[in-house]
C-alpha cells in the first residue's frame, strides 16, 4: 500500500498535486473517496462587473447534480462581491461553500462571520468537508439550466440593463 507522500503543510500538498489549496485537495479526496464524479475548475460562469465582463472558475462541480462548490479558507471582500453579483445575474445557480472555519470573521474586529454572511446572502455552507446530503442530492434541471446559460457571456443589452439597474441601487 503506498500513501501520499508528506509535506510541509496542506496548502503545500494541495499546490504539488494541482490544486490551489489543501482544503481543495482534502475535498477532493472526500469525493474521489466516495466515488463521486466531478469537475475540478474545469467550467467558467460568466459574469458582469461593474464596468466590465468576467468570469469565474468554480472550484468544485459535483456532475449528476449541478451543484457548485467553492472551497474557502479566506473569504476576502472581492470574493464576497464576486459572489453577489454572481447570485444577482445567476439566481438558479447553486453555489455552495466549504470553509476550513465558518466562525471565522470576514475582517478583523467584525461581528459578521463567513457563516453569518452565508445566512444573511442565501448560500449553504459548510465547515471542513462537503456534505454527504449535498453529494447525493438528485439533479434539478433548473440547475443544469442555469450552468449552460452561465457559461454564455453576457450580450451588450444584459449589461447595460445590469449597469443601469446597479445605478439605482
């Protein structure tokens, strides 16, 4: 039997084995484990910031059922946004977050938790490893819906409606 070999820290282990993070690969290996197919940053959902197109690589797309996983140590403000307007202009995506911690602060000294800002903002979220009920949750097609039409990049006529709706705001 041969194991993983050891390094230094998780982050380390994530990066050598191709993930950004060691939360990533730990989640990884939790699916592989319990032969769950999925796709590791390999789809883009596009998106319109204020002022310009982006797109976003989820971390996680678990395949029978559509359901994006985001696997967080920190959780910065840009992120926070990125994920907002996500939500905004994709509502029947389901995005969902792993965090190493969920207590942890969104900056230092603020009452507002990552878990706290999940709550407030609609996102599931979880601590350490993704939830076995999210892994057999059956497929939504509203889900897959809405991943086919996130990949599209946004028309002119979606981002002057998203430009003049944020001015009102």
């Amino acid at each position: 039997m041969t194991s993983k070999p050891r390094y230094a820290s998780s982050a380390q282990a994530g990066r050598y084995l191709g993930f950004r993070s060691g939360l990533e690969d730990k989640a990884a290996d939790q699916l592989r484990t319990l032969g769950v197919e999925f796709d590791y940053e390999k789809h883009k959902v596009r998106y319109i910031r204020p002022s310009r197109a982006a797109s976003y690589t989820p971390d996680f797309l678990i395949r029978h059922n559509g359901i994006i996983v985001e696997t967080k140590g920190r959780f910065e403000a840009d992120d926070r946004e990125k994920h907002l307007l996500i939500k905004a202009q994709h509502p029947e995506l389901d995005v969902r977050f792993v965090f190493s911690r969920s207590s942890t602060p969104i900056r230092a000294g603020s009452p507002t938790t990552y878990r706290v800002w999940c709550d407030t903002h609609g996102f599931l979220f979880a601590d350490k490893l993704i939830p076995q009920a999210w892994l057999t949750e059956p497929a939504d097609p509203r889900r897959m819906a809405a991943l086919a039409a996130a990949a599209q990049t946004p028309n002119q006529e979606d981002w002057a409606c998203f430009k003049l709706a944020k001015r009102r705001t």
